[in-house]
C-alpha cells in the first residue's frame, strides 16, 4: 500500500498505542510501501508533544491538524475551541517528532467572520510553518448546532461573493508565502508536501475504505458501510460486511467523474478526454479568462485564479 490515512472524525481521541496497533495490522495484512505516506487528522486539543513523538515513531509520516480559525468568536460558532497558539504549538511538536510533513485545516465564510478575522487565521497558519494548508468554504450541513441557528436567523447564511473574496484572500497570501495551489481548495509547499492520498480520489484510484460510514473504491465499483458505529460493530460481530450499499459506475459515468476531478487540479484535464460540446466550452472559458488559453492550446484544460472560483460552473460546461 503506498498511502494511509486515519480520518473521518477525530482519530487521537484514541491512544497512541492504539493507532499504531491498527497501522500495523494493516502492514501485516496488506503490506506497506517502504516510502508509504501515514496520514492521521488531529484535533489540536487531543494531542500533545509526548503522543506526536509516539505516532512519529509507530510509522505515522504525515499530520493533519483542524485549525478552522485563529479567532475565538469564529472558533465558537462552529463549535470549535482550542487554547489560543495550541494548533501553532502542535506543527512545532510535529516537526520536532520528525514528521516528514504537516498540514493546517482553515475554514473561511463562518458566520460573523470578518476580513481581517481571515486575515489573522491565515497569518497564524503560516507562522506554524506547515508544508500543506487546506482551505474549505464554509458548508452549513443540515441537522447541526450551525444549521438551526441561521434557520431561527441568529446568524446570517454564508455570502457568496464574501466567500470569494476570502478565497482570493488566501490564495494570494499563500502564494505569497511559498505555498502553490495544486488543487482547488488545497496548497503545498513542493510536490512532495502534497497530499498523495487525496491524490488518489481526485485522479480516479482505488481505495478502501474502514469504519463507520467509509467510502471505498475500486476499479469503477463504489461501496459505503453502515454509519452507525454500534450497527457497524453489531455486523462485524455476527461475521457480516458492514457494507450498506454499491453502485456501479458506467464507462460514460467514470468518464465525466475524471473531469470533474482533473479540472479541480493544477495539472488540468486533457482537452482530448473532452466531448465536442466539452470541447467548445473549454475553448469559451479559456477565452473568457476561466481557464488558461496558453494551456488550452498545449492541449489542457487549467483554471486561472478566477476560473477557480467558478469552477462548478466551468465543469459543468465541459462535461457537457
């Protein structure tokens, strides 16, 4: 196996010791590449100096730490908080475990947040001196603490064009600073600071997923298990696939999903993997600013800075 990675809440809720117990079951049944990228999330709160040291030297390569904000008030209304400085002190102690790369996790258009609020988080961020920085765009998920406060209007929904801004905002920052956009929502310092595991979703390969609500992939075929961890316990107990459903995908369904995908990434999407009418819109949005024209006529289809921010919208015309 080339990539691990240990995600999908907060896996140092659990022990070290346990973390590493799963890392080496997975060596001993799958095998592990000599250079395979271990990735585990981490809430700031839920590590310390000491179990980072610990992870370092159980084989863990990569941290992912969820910083969201700088800023307290935005911090609590997502339902968020760390001491202040704890995710700067956590990229410290990972460096100093000897982790080959470590990765900050920012959240912007939260409710309340203003420009230099962002400002703060980033400056923060890049103070930490990670390799990797990931910025998100606020998504209000339904059934949430978040989601009924703007329903009852306590807190307004996200602005778009705020959102864009803060985009630009972090773009321009993080270029500035040595980190390179290589896919939408996502910057590292070299190729080598990239994440490869994402990778591997966002170039169509194959995965399997472990847990409660995981996601898998294989070959076109797509499964997910269970969510509920007492159901997904109960059907390993009874010797049953915790598996809830699958769906095949077809040669024309795979096909539009690595556009989708490619288009997201710095590298592009070959022009070639592009229908006539794909073709056509390509050729529009290079012509409208949206995608590199100098790439378009190399053969790929690359987002500028500004086609980045209507990317849904270049990606829908090009899998037209």
């Amino acid at each position: 196996m080339q990539t691990v990675f240990f995600g999908g809440g907060t896996p140092t809720l659990l022990p070290p010791g346990d973390l590493i117990a799963i890392l080496a079951a997975i060596d001993a049944q799958f095998g592990l590449a000599p250079d395979a990228e271990v990735t585990t999330e981490a809430n700031p709160e839920t590590v310390d100096q000491g179990m980072l040291a610990d992870l370092r030297a159980g084989g863990f390569t990569r941290m992912s730490l969820g910083m969201q904000s700088a800023v307290p008030h935005v911090l609590a209304v997502l339902d968020r908080v760390h001491s202040p400085g704890r995710p700067e002190k956590c990229v410290a102690w990972a460096r100093a475990a000897g982790f080959d790369h470590v990765s900050l996790d920012l959240i912007y258009g939260t409710p309340g947040e203003s420009d230099a609020d962002w400002a703060v988080s980033l400056d923060s961020a890049l103070a930490a001196g990670p390799d990797h920085i990931s910025a998100y765009s606020l998504i209000v998920e339904e059934g949430t603490r978040l989601a009924a406060r703007i329903r009852r209007g306590e807190l307004p929904m996200p602005d778009d064009d705020v959102l864009a801004d803060r985009y630009l905002m972090a773009d321009e920052r993080l270029a500035a600073a040595g980190l390179h956009w290589y896919e939408v929502s996502n910057w590292a310092a070299d190729d080598r600071a990239q994440c490869r595991h994402n990778r591997l979703y966002w170039t169509a390969g194959d995965w399997w997923g472990v847990g409660p609500g995981a996601h898998s992939h294989i070959s076109g075929v797509r499964w997910w298990n269970v969510r509920h961890p007492a159901a997904y316990a109960q059907r390993l107990s009874a010797d049953l696939s915790p598996g809830q459903a699958r769906e095949v995908l077809s040669d024309e369904e795979r096909a539009i999903e690595r556009i989708m995908l490619q288009t997201r990434l710095a590298s592009g999407c070959p022009v070639g993997d592009l229908s006539p009418a794909g073709h056509a819109a390509a050729e529009q949005a290079a012509e409208d600013g949206l995608a590199s024209k100098d790439a378009f006529d190399a053969g790929f289809v690359r987002l500028t800075r500004h086609g980045r921010l209507l990317a849904d919208a270049v990606i829908r015309g090009i899998t037209a």
